[in-house]
C-alpha cells in the first residue's frame, strides 16, 4: 500500500468516528486528573496506564479526523490544462452569449486594380488671327483598363473642363456644366454621351468649332474615325440651334479647323534640361517658321526653322536648342509675305533647369 492510499484509509476511519459535543472538555478533566495522581511533584517522568493508552489512541483519532477535513497542502497540483484553440463557429458556444446582431465582415485585403495612366491628345481653341481654332496638347490622365473607349472618355473629360488646358490661351468653348455620362464603342464610331450641354451661349463659328474639339478629341484619343453624339443617352440632331450633329461625325478640313502653327513641344509649363528639342506642326508658305527664345522682354535667340513640308499639307520640324539655367518664352509663328507682321504665333512658356 503506498502512502497515497494509506491517507484515504485513515481519512475514512477518521470520519466514521462520532464524537459527542463535550469530548474535548471531557478528556482534559480526565487528563488533568490522571496527571495529578500519576507524576511527581516536578516530574521529569510519567506512566501510562492501558486504560490512559486507550484514551489517547482515542483523543489521536479525533484530531486526525479533524485535521483531514482541512485542504492539503503537500499534494502534487494537477496537470494544467491545455489551452483551447480557438476556431470560427457558425454558432456561438454554449459557454459564451450569442452577438445582439451580424457581426460585420473583417475589411478587404484586397487592394482595387491600379489604372493605368496614358498621354492622351486634347484639343482646345484658341485664336489665330483672330479666329477661333483648334490647338493641341498632351495630357498625361488615368485612362482605366487603357480601352479605346476608356481613353476616349478621359480625354472628352479632360477637354470638357475649362480649366485644364496647360497654355492659358487655349479654352473650352462647350458650356461649364457639360459632362461625359458614358462612352462605348460601336464599328468605326466612337459613341459618346453628355449630360448638361444642350444649352450653349457661343456664336456660330464656335459652336462649329466646339464640336470639331470634340470630333478632334474623341477620334484622336479612340482611334475611331468617326464619332457619335448622344445627350442624356438619346440621339440628337443639332446642337445650340446652328450645329448638325446628326448620325456620324468626322474631322473637318485641318486648314479649316486647325491653328497653322502648333508649338507642339515643350508644352507649356514644361521644365526640361538645358539642351532640349523643340517640336513645331505647321501649315505655312515655303514650310518656313520663325522661332525666337524670349527671357524678360529680350530676344535670347531665333532662328528658322524649316517643316517637313509646306501649305497647304501640315509639315513638322523639330530642333535643338541650349540654354542657360532660367525662365523663358518660346515661340513659333511666320512673318507675313506683305507687311512683314507676325503672324500665326503659338508661344509656350518654360523653365530650363
């Protein structure tokens, strides 16, 4: 029998053991008078009769039977539990309240596709000799899945804004609160459709314009050589009362519709290194350009340029200027054959670095 089962014995004889109310005092009256008769004065000895012994064994069991009622303290913890592993549950468990309501889904990791950004052609207007016509610039925009109708719809959106244009002479001449609703692609026609532009306070000749912006636009940007115009997704035919716009649209004659001469490059506001190349699109007599480098008021340099080809084709030339650190105004026009004005003047403000 090892010790661990000799304590339960012994803790069971122990608690079979009826012990009246008054044993305790009993047994000290009985060993006070016990030790008066038995030990001498100063005793250093004493005996034990059989009947002494007895009650002992007696008082020994009581206070053994009392002592096993209190916690032990020598007895080995028992094993720790191992810890639950938490698992998600359709149900809560009976342990734990349900939720007072859904729990919400954890946020989405995911992060939403990058569009894809793209330098689209945007055409504005502006005045050659005082007509209005069509200049272009290059936007760097977010053009979506980079789709045809995609970079359409950044470019119309891009045009529609008047404020966009990098060179301040270049304008929007469709009304301020012209937006794209959708843009989709039907065969050779780009299909694009506006909200808020069928009122327009323009005059007829750039009404006319406004929508060969458009056409420019759209075209330039889609690929598609024709474009369709919808507004508030029904067909229409005209447009401010001097516009037909019914069925498809295409580009207008370039000599009729375009500036003769673009200073294609730098753009305006444009910051470019000390030596730099300059890109001129032109439809001029001889194919000949001016260009002169302007810095506060004084003439830097100028020379000629001569384009690819001459009026009535639009020709381009490009040529490579240096120039000290600092700001300067580029310019591209023709001098006239008859009073030697200039004429045609397309200029871009820079900063060489």
């Amino acid at each position: 029998m090892n010790e661990h089962d000799l304590r339960r014995v012994l803790d069971a004889e122990a608690a079979s053991v009826e012990v009246s109310p008054d044993a305790l005092v009993a047994i000290r009256q009985r060993i006070a008078a016990r030790r008066a008769r038995w030990l001498p004065r100063g005793g250093a000895m004493f005996a034990v009769s059989t009947g002494g012994l007895a009650a002992l064994a007696t008082a020994v069991a009581v206070f053994a039977g009392v002592g096993s009622c209190a916690p032990r303290t020598d007895e080995p913890p028992p094993p720790a539990a191992s810890a639950p592993v938490e698992t998600p549950s359709p149900t809560p468990s009976p342990a734990q309240p349900a939720p007072p309501g859904p729990t919400a889904a954890p946020p989405s990791t995911t992060r939403p596709p990058q569009q894809a950004s793209a330098s689209v052609p945007v055409y504005y207007i502006g005045l050659d000799r005082g007509r209005p016509r069509l200049y272009r610039e290059f936007h760097q925009l977010p053009v979506g899945d980079g789709s045809p109708a995609a970079r359409t719809r950044a470019a119309v959106t891009e045009m529609l804004d008047r404020d966009s244009a990098y060179d301040p002479d270049y304008a929007s001449s469709w009304p301020a609160g012209a937006r794209v609703r959708g843009v989709r692609i039907a065969g050779d026609a780009v299909v694009v459709d506006l909200t808020g532009a069928g009122q327009n306070s323009v005059g007829s000749e750039y009404a006319h314009q406004a929508v060969q912006q458009l056409v420019w636009t759209a075209t330039a940007a889609s690929g598609k050589p024709k474009v369709r115009i919808l507004l508030d997704g029904a067909p229409v035919s005209e447009l401010w009362g001097s516009v037909s716009v019914a069925g498809d649209l295409v580009r207008g004659p370039a000599l009729q519709v375009l500036a003769l001469i673009w200073l294609i490059g730098p753009q305006h506001g444009a910051t470019v290194g000390r030596t730099f190349e300059v890109h001129v699109d032109g439809a001029v007599f001889e194919a000949t350009v001016q260009l002169r480098v302007v810095q506060n008021g004084r003439t830097v340099t100028e020379r000629v340029m001569t384009l690819s080809v001459g009026a009535p084709s639009r020709g381009e030339g490009r040529v490579s200027l240096t120039l000290a650190p600092g700001a300067y105004t580029i310019e591209a026009f023709a001098y006239s054959a008859e009073d030697g004005s200039i004429q045609h003047l397309d200029n871009h403000q820079i900063t060489v670095r």
